[in-house]
C-alpha cells in the first residue's frame, strides 16, 4: 500500500491547522487593536462635545460627522446628526458669531453683569441677520429683563429683536410679552395690557397677572381706605365706648369664641386638607373677617351718638359690609388667589 | 356521497370565519381580540413579555381593524416604553373615532418605512389595540386612541416607524432604544414639569430638546390644567411655536410622565400613555399599574411615584418604593432617580409635601438616591445634598457639598424643582438647603458617562440657569 497519498493528507491538514492559527492570532489582534464602532462613536461624541464647550465650532461639525460614520444606525447617531444641524444653522454668519453667543449662554451664576451685556449686545449689533444674532438678541433683552431688572435697557433690547427680519411668531409673542411686561415695570399698565391683547395674547397668564394689579391698583387702596373709614366713623360715634373691659369680657364669652372658632377656622383647617391651593386665601380672609366682625359688635354697644340717626346708623352698617367685602378681595389678592382664578377661568374657557 | 362531501368541506368553509372572528389576522397580539359582546381587557403584543391590561369603562376597546371614519389621519403621536428600553417602545396616537386602523411598521432603513404600505423587506409590523374614553363632566369630549407596542428590537439602535394603516399613515419618526441594561455608554435626558396653561411655552421647550437630542425625557407631572377636559390634552399634544411642533418631539424622544394634581390620576391620563404597567397593591383601580412605576436605562434607575395617595395607599407606596430599590444591583445601575409631582424641599409658592419627606426621604437615604425630580412649583430649585434629618426633626440635614452645591462622592440626595414649562410662574423663595432658585422657565439635561454626571439647568433662550459636574 503507498503512502503517499497519507503523507499529502497530513500535510493539508497541517498546512490548514496552521492557515487557521495564524488567521484568529491577526484577527484578535485587529479586534484588540480596534474599538467597535459604537464605542468609537462614543468617543467621537466625546471629543465634539469639548469641541463645541471650547467653542470650536468647525471641529465640533467635523467630529459629530465622524461619529456618525463610525455607526450611523446606533443611537448616539441621533445626538451627532441633531448637533450638526444646530451648530451649521447657526454658523451661517460665521462661528464668531455662533462662539460669542455660546460664551454668553454658559455664563455661571454671577458671572453676568452689566457691562458684559452691554458689551455683547454691542457685538450682536454686528452680526450678520441671520438666525444667531436673532437668539442673540432674545438673550439680551430676556437677560436685561429676567436677569438684571433693568427695564428700560430691556425695552430697547425687546424692540431690536422685534425689529430683526424672519422673526417667527412665537418668537415675536415672546418678544412682545416681554416687551409688555418691560413697559408694565415702568408703570405702563394699560398700554401693556392693550399690546397683549391686540397680539392675540390677552389669554396669557402674564396678561391675566397685569390685570389684576391694574385692578389692585385702585381697589386694594379703596379697600383699606373703607376699612379705616368704617372703624374711624363707628370710634367717632361712640364706639370706643364698646371696647371696656367688661364689654370685651361679654363680648369675647366661651359660647361665641367657640362659635366663632367653629365659623371661621374650620374652613382654614378643610382648605388645609383638602383644598391646598386656596389655603394661604383662607388663613388670611378667616381672622381678617372674624376681626372685623368682633370690632363692629363690639363697637356698635357703645355707638350712642347714632342711635337717634337712622341714616348714620345705615352708613355705619353699609361701611360695614363693604369692610368685610374689602377684606375679601385683600385676602384673595395678597394670597393670589384672585390671580389663579383668573387663570383658571380663562383656562376652563378654552 | 354527497353528504360526505359536504361535511368534509365544511370546515374549509367554517374555519376562516371562526379564525376571523377570534381576531385573526391580527398581526401582533395574542390573546382575545375584543368584540362588542366581549370587549378587550388584556392582551400579550406579540413579542413582549408583558401583558397590557385597558381599564375598564372604555366604549368598544378592541384589536384594531381596517374601519376608517371621516378623520383617519394620526394625530398626537407619542412614544414611551411599557417595557424595557432596551428592547422595545410603545406608542399612542390618536384618531376620529370611527377610524380603527392601529399599525405601526417600523425598520431600520427610513426610505423603506416611509414606502411601506405594510410588512415587506426590512419593514415589520405591529399591530395594537384602540378604544374610546371619555369624561363624563364633559360628555362631548370622547376621543379614540391607538397604541401598539412594539419589542424585541436591538438594543442602542435607531428605529424609523410610522402609525395608522394603509393608506392612512403618519409622517415618518425615529425613536432609539436604549443601550443594553448596565452598561454605561453616554446617554442623556432631560427634565421638565408643569406646562398646563401655556402650550407654546411647553413647546418651546421641546424644540429646544430636539437640538439637544436627549435619549428620553422625565416630565414632573401636570401637563394640562384640567385633567378630565380632554380640550386641555388636545392643546397639549398640539402644542406649537412658530412653526415646529411638539409631537414632532414626543414621537421622538420617549415621554415618561408622573401624575400631578391636575392629572389627577383621571382616565384621560392613563387612556393616552403608554407605561410600565404590573398593578401593586394601592394603585387605583383605572391605572392598571401605571400609576407608579420603574424603569432602567443603561446603568441608571428610575422610580417614578405619585404623592397624591394618602393612608394605607401611601404605606402600600412607600413599601413598593422600598422593595423596589432594594433590588437595585448599585453596581450595574449605580445612578438613582425618583421622580415624583409635589417636592419634599422647596422655598417657593406651595410648601413642602412632608408626608411625602416622612415617608420616603427615609428610604432614599437608605439607598442613597442621587437626585429626586419635582414639579409643582412653577420655578427653578435646587437643594444642596440633604441626608438624614437634623435631630430631632423632620428637616433634612445637609450633607458634603463642593463649590457648586454638588454632592461629595454620593454624600446626600439632591432635590430638583423643575416646573417651569408653561404654567404661570411663582416667586421664589430661598431656605437653608436652597443651593440654587429662580423664577423663569426651566428644564434640566443630565449627561451621564460612566460614573460622571453633568448637570445643565437651561433657560429657554439656551442660556444656563447653572451646572455642575459630579463623580461617584
């Protein structure tokens, strides 16, 4: 028998045993060698987020793009492909431009202050009109407004940015909001007011709030001013003649303060459990109302000098009830009750 | 003869009506397909490993089918996960209430998926199921809703999907699912609360998320201002500014809500998310689970609660929240969040939740919970690290902080009050575990690599309201 045909054998089976060792050694090798794409992109993503922190925009572009290559379909992909439009939107005018208003909007707490405004929004005059110097002028004006509560430099600010071509209309809402709202600050209730509404805003929070002071303004010193003019006229009458002693004491017996307690605070302690949000409104108008009540009982034993005059007697009572009216609307104001009923309403109206 | 002929034909004849009729043809559920005299309660989507339980008192809860009705075009698509990131997505779309068309095709390749009229080369679909929900304060308000859920898929992979049916589909969205459960490549979400009254600034917030690109986004409770006036969900759902859309976002960055006040755990609520849903003892009967939950996504974990429970509903709670993090392996997911509407810590307009502080604060600093997400108060807020209570007290104590308030190597809880989405805001207040408050609007990103967090709080110009890094 030969053996020839054996020995041929033996040497392809080495040949391939050997073809196969080499090949997994290269191929370990490589896979050592070589991140897989998706922690590749990962780094990648790294790499142009320090880019972009460091402001160094066409890096930034240049790496996210990098990373999608490296695994287009993984997830990270989304981030880089969301990034590079962001960032070459917005580097139309140049990354000059695009840089400045990225320092600004990582400025730290603090770290904002007049003159790096007033500096930056000198620089934005500069800008080419595209859609960088837009953001841009809506961080200054909201900065000046929000940040530093300089209305007036607010303004000028709100009125650039309205001025900027291929304002979109939320952006020129927000603009005219804080345009409103800037003018309110300098005492401009009305005509603030008035621009919301004619901007289609008059359903707004913001507008209901400017309402409601517009409201305060006149209705909060009338209110004190009856109250004082209700307690004035009854000490004038005679009612400081109520407040002895001795008609405290009957005045204030157990039956009625425990009436008392029962009629006014057991709604502050219901609001408490179950109506958190009208609580503050309770705990104000509760005392506020008992108060007066205490004062005009007491106060009306000793009330001689109107006992003969009806009419005086009807001015008293009527002064009275507008007081408590009064307190009312003081306790839904202050506690802003009144403003979130507002808000509601408009919302329940939608 | 013929007698036998006939009887061996008749199950050729008979058996498509029965498959039919058993809800057939079907291509992704198992279990009943819902009919007028035996409505949809539950069923298994095909390839999940979880169960979707609907609520009872829907109208005519069923499998979708091919009927249309005079308004067949989807409209608030939203995506969420029901189940593991990882592997799955679930979305929620809403139709006329005629139209039961409920498919999702979905792939990896965008041009085939926007071609598709139907499963073909490199496209799947998904069926789902649709009801109609109503509240009965307002009668005329009914709304259709579909929702499919889709798993199985690659981890750390971007899907492109469309929902409706033939000739009825919406545009083309892209969703990701998350990396594999413990691992920890980058990933990024953002926290936001609280849009209610003002959907235009909700949705200027949104468009600011598509630029940032986060993976998911946490949502602190109280999206609408009425939770039974389904009027609120529509303007929230259609939510624009200028000319971008916030269901342009939502049908791309999952949407992980909490219940708020306003939701007030209403069927309107439940009826229009899709979330992780395995019902524990003192949820409410229409939550069908979802009214807490958790979840993972890659080496973080996510308790999301609801305060509003009180007595044993609120003990029953608190020992879900307690087991719950008990089974947390801190070396696979060693970054916790809970997430719940009322804040434990806060200076603002509404005070502190304290039945909530007494009752969970305990267990977060047994387990070391890194941040806990808030709404409710319409500002921005937040705590210095808090760990423990002083003594004596039910005041937290503060913990190790740096130069930017953040914690020391996990030495306290931060507290995070993120409501300023659209809501009317509040004033601020500040007390002595206020690290950092203002009054604007407001959402949060987190960055997380490895054991690395960077944290940004922004404006919606873009500005940064603060940030800070912090390493385990």
């Amino acid at each position: 028998m030969s053996s020839v045909p054996h020995r041929r054998a033996l040497i392809g089976l080495v040949a391939a045993f050997a073809l196969l060792v080499v090949g997994v050694g290269y191929s370990s090798r490589v896979g050592a060698a070589e991140p897989s794409g998706a922690d590749r992109q990962a780094d990648l993503i790294r790499q142009a987020e320090r880019a972009e922190r460091e402001e160094r925009v066409d890096n930034a572009i240049r790496l996210y793009g990098q990373a999608i290559e490296a695994a287009p379909h993984a997830r990270l992909a989304r981030r880089a492909r969301a990034r590079i439009e962001w960032l070459g939107e917005r580097s139309r005018g140049g990354a000059g431009p695009l840089a400045a208003l990225m320092r600004m909007q990582q400025l730290a707490p603090g770290q904002l202050t007049v003159e790096r405004l007033r500096a930056f929004e000198k620089e934005v005059d500069g800008f080419p009109p595209v859609r960088v110097r837009r953001e841009s002028r809506q961080l200054v004006a909201e900065a000046w407004f929000h940040r530093l509560y300089r209305p007036l430099d607010a303004i000028h600010a709100y009125q650039k940015w309205l001025a900027e071509p291929g304002l979109d209309r939320a952006d020129w809402q927000t603009a005219t909001m804080g345009l409103a709202l800037a003018r309110a600050k300098l005492g401009d209730l009305h005509a603030s007011i008035d621009a919301l509404r004619r901007a289609g805003l008059g359903k707004k929070a913001e507008t209901s709030f400017l309402e409601v002071e517009r409201v305060a303004r006149w209705a909060c010193p009338l209110s004190f001013a009856l109250i004082a003019a209700f307690v004035a006229l009854s000490l004038g009458l005679g009612g400081w003649r109520g407040l002895s002693p001795s008609r405290l004491k009957q005045a204030l017996s157990p039956g009625r303060l425990g009436v008392g307690a029962f009629a006014y605070a057991l709604p502050v302690v219901l609001a408490k459990l179950h109506r958190p949000q009208t609580w503050r409104a309770m705990l104000l108008l509760a005392p506020a109302s008992a108060g007066l009540l205490l004062l005009a009982s007491v106060m009306g034993t000793g009330l001689d000098a109107a006992r003969d005059r009806p009419g005086l007697r009807r001015l008293i009572v009527a002064l009275g009830l507008l007081s408590q009216i009064a307190v009312g609307f003081l306790a839904l104001y202050y506690s802003r009750t009144l403003l979130g009923m507002l808000v509601s309403m408009r919302a329940l109206s939608r | 003869m013929r007698l036998a002929w006939l009887l061996a034909l008749a199950p050729a004849i008979g058996l498509p009506w029965l498959w039919l009729g058993c809800g057939g043809g079907s291509a992704g559920s198992t279990g009943s397909g819902g009919s007028p005299s035996s409505p949809l309660s539950s069923y298994q989507p095909k390839g999940c490993s979880y169960s979707v339980t609907l609520p009872d008192g829907l109208d005519d809860p069923s499998m979708g089918s091919s009927g249309t009705g005079a308004d067949p075009a989807p409209v608030h698509v939203h995506v969420s996960w029901a189940g593991d990131p990882a592997s799955s997505f679930a979305v929620n779309w809403k139709t006329g209430q005629d139209t039961k068309l409920t498919e999702l095709v979905y792939g990896t390749d965008r041009s085939a998926v926007d071609a598709a009229d139907g499963a073909g080369s490199g496209v799947t679909l998904q069926a789902g199921h649709t009801f109609i929900f109503g509240s009965p304060l307002f009668p005329t308000q009914k709304a259709r809703i579909h929702e499919v859920h889709v798993c199985g898929v690659d981890a750390g992979t971007t899907y492109y999907y469309k929902v409706g049916g033939p000739g009825h589909w919406s545009a083309v969205y892209d969703v990701a699912t998350g990396p594999k459960p413990g691992a920890a490549p980058p990933f990024r979400f953002a926290v936001l609360g609280d849009s209610r009254d003002d959907p235009t600034a909700f949705a200027a917030i949104e468009q600011k998320l598509v630029s940032e690109a986060p993976d998911f986004q946490i949502f602190t409770g109280d999206a609408v201002h009425t939770g039974v006036n389904q009027t609120d969900w529509d303007a929230f759902f259609e939510a624009s500014s200028g000319t971008f859309h916030a269901q342009d976002a939502m049908a791309r960055i999952p949407f992980m809500p909490v219940n708020g006040n306003h939701e007030n755990l209403v069927i309107n609520y439940f009826a229009q998310f899709a979330l992780p849903g395995t019902m524990s003892q003192g949820e409410v009967a229409d939550s069908e689970g979802e009214e807490w939950y958790s979840f993972n996504y890659a080496n973080a974990h996510f308790v999301m609660l609801d305060e509003q429970p009180t007595g044993s509903a609120l003990d029953a709670e608190t020992q879900w929240l307690a087991n719950d993090l008990a089974k947390v392996d801190r070396n696979r997911t060693p970054w916790l969040f809970a997430v719940h509407h009322k804040p434990t810590y806060t200076a603002s307009n509404h005070s502190p939740d304290l039945d909530a502080r007494k009752a969970w604060q305990p267990i977060y600093d047994q387990y070391k919970v890194d941040f806990v997400l808030n709404g409710h108060n319409h500002v921005y807020e937040r705590s210095l690290p808090i760990r423990g209570f002083q003594p004596g007290t039910q005041d937290g104590a503060l913990a190790q902080a740096d130069s930017n308030g953040a914690p020391v190597n996990g030495s306290g809880t931060i507290y995070l009050v993120a409501g300023g989405a659209g809501a009317p805001l509040y004033g601020t207040g500040t007390a002595y575990y206020t690290a950092h408050t203002e009054k604007t609007r407001n959402y949060a990103i987190f960055d997380i690599d490895g054991t690395t967090l960077k944290y940004r709080a922004l404006r919606p110009d873009g500005s940064a309201i603060e940030s800070f890094i912090y390493t385990k």
